[in-house]
C-alpha cells in the first residue's frame, strides 16, 4: 500500500485545523489508506501552533514544520513536499 502525504500550508487558521485533520482523517481511514499529514506553519498571530502541537500528541501520522519568517504558501508547500514520506 501506498503512503499518502497531506501538505497543508497554515497560516491564521486556528479554527479550522481541527476540523481539517477529522474529515482528512475520516475519508482516508475509510479508504484504508496509509497517510501522512504535515503542515507547514507561516508564523501565525493566533493559537494555530498549539492547536497542531495538541493534535501531534494525539497522533503519530500528524507532523509540523515551522518556518522560521513568514515566507508565504508557495514556499511552505514546498517545504512540506521536501519533508514528506509518502508517494
């Protein structure tokens, strides 16, 4: 089987993190996939660090790359495509 890797871009998303990683979560258990999902955090001016930090915890398949300055979703995408295992 495969591995999928999710990259998600983040910035200012607090609210709709977690409601990201269930329906991910929910559609690729139900496809029996095996998967990745790594997101990239734009240094943020709300609680999105921790609300993935919590969710990291929870979850071995959930990763996080934070870049150093804002460098903006083509960059963070491409950071995420650099660290993924998936194919």
């Amino acid at each position: 089987m495969k591995k999928i890797s999710i990259c998600v871009p983040t910035y200012n998303e607090e609210k709709n993190i977690e409601p990201f990683i269930n329906r991910t979560k929910n559609v690729l258990n139900k496809l029996g996939q095996d998967y990745e999902i790594i997101f990239v955090l734009d240094p943020s001016s709300d609680a999105s660090e921790s609300v993935i930090a919590k969710n990291l915890k929870l979850d071995k398949k959930i990763k996080l790359i934070v870049l150093s300055r804002r460098f903006g979703q083509p960059s963070a995408t491409m950071a995420g495509i650099h660290d993924c295992k998936g194919e």
